[in-house]
C-alpha cells in the first residue's frame, strides 16, 4: 500500500513547475490530489500524467484572487470527502523586478493579494477541513527573497516575508494541537518559469529539476515534522 494512500491533498500553482511536480509525487504515494491554476489545459496535462501512472487526481482551474472562488472549492471537498489531510501553497507572483521607487502600485497590489492576501484566504476556508483531518499537513512554499534583502526584489521579497510571518503565526497558533503540522519550505535554485523570468540569462540545466523539491516535500508529509519546521532546498 503507498505511504498516502486514501489521503486527500490540495495543490495550489499546480499546473507546472513545483506545484505539478508535487502534486505528481503525492498521487504516487497513493493521495487523491485536488490540483488547482488558473489554466484547465495545463492542469488537465498534470492530471493526465498522474492518471497514467495509475494515481489519482481532480481538478479546480480558479483564480486564487478571488476568494468567492476558494471558497466555493471548500465547500466542494468539503461535500465530497469532508476533510483536507495536505495542503501544499505554492502558488505566487514574481512581478517585475526593479527598484523600490519604481514599484508599480497596481501591480505591487495584485503580487500582495495572491503571494498574501489569497494565501489567508486559502488558510481560513479550508481549516475546518485540515481539523477534521487525524494527521493535518500544511506546507508553505516561500523564496529566500523573503529572509534576506536582494535588489531590485523589494516587491517580491514584501509578499514573501509576510507570507512566512502569516504561516509562523499559523504555526505558532497550533503548538498545542498534534494533528495539525505546518512547514516553510525554501525550494532554492530550482528550474522554474519564475526562475527563467527571473534569470533570463541561466542556463536551465544549471539548477535542479521540480522533482527534486517534491520529492523532499512528499518525504516530509510522509515521514512527519515538528510544527514550524522549516528548510532550504539545496
């Protein structure tokens, strides 16, 4: 029997990169993988992939902005399975690099909502379903960007260290509830499209593949952590 096997996960950004690759190694452990992006083609491929490796896996294109939408897809697993065991953020918005002083406010507003605001949303409408779960696994995707200041990542490295101080408190909040288990996770240099929008000029086989980082993310929902761990992925 796979290490998941009946468990329910939810993926965020999982229409490629990390999100897809995750999503691809927990349905292998035998989890039943909700997989949400905005682009149903791109999702619809993931799923394929992990049907034909004889996993499974539902998918829910929405656009994480809009928090009628999350809330609608709780109520949705909610109805049909009645509880969320993991729950994987990943996904987020790079924005355009540049100086501080430049930041454009309409832009800076919309990486806020979905690398911040949106990532609230997710928490609140689906912790009633990660309470109901015996063994709840909450893992952060984040960037270095949000621990340490880079130029030209003011916009960015904003969304990312509020979003880990949001998660920490999160996890600071459950200390006292064993079934409930929240992680940071740094993926580091990882071939991505963020990272190719990022670093046009790298070489792609320069850093590592996405299966390497989900690969140690389904080790650690499978193996347990202590609340508030956190990790780098070199």
């Amino acid at each position: 029997m796979e290490s998941l096997e009946g468990q329910i996960a939810l993926v965020t950004g999982a229409s490629r990169g990390i999100g897809a690759a995750t999503a691809e190694a927990l349905a292998a452990e035998g989890a039943h993988v909700v997989i949400t992006a905005r682009t149903a083609k791109d999702l619809e491929a993931v799923e394929d992939r992990i049907h034909a490796a004889g996993g499974s896996a539902t998918i829910a294109p929405l656009d994480l902005t809009e928090a009628e939408s999350i809330g609608r897809l709780a109520q949705a697993i909610g109805g049909r399975w009645e509880r969320l065991d993991i729950l994987v953020l990943n996904a987020a918005m790079l924005g355009t690099l540049g100086p501080v002083q430049y930041l454009d406010a309409k832009e800076f507003a919309a990486i806020l909502t979905l690398n911040v605001s949106a990532q609230a949303a997710l928490i609140g409408a689906f912790d009633p379903l990660i309470r109901r779960s015996d063994n709840a696994r909450v893992i952060g995707l984040t960037s270095s960007a949000g621990q340490k200041a880079f130029a030209y990542w003011g916009g960015y490295g904003a969304s990312k260290a509020a979003f880990e101080m949001m998660l920490d408190c999160y996890a600071q909040e459950q200390l006292q509830t064993a079934r409930l288990r929240i992680a940071i996770i740094d993926p580091g240099r990882t071939r991505t499209a963020m990272r190719a929008k990022a670093y046009p000029g790298e070489d792609p086989a320069s850093v590592k593949d996405p299966k390497v980082v989900a690969a140690r993310i389904t080790k650690l929902v499978i193996e347990g952590f202590e609340t508030g761990h956190r990790e780098r992925i070199d």
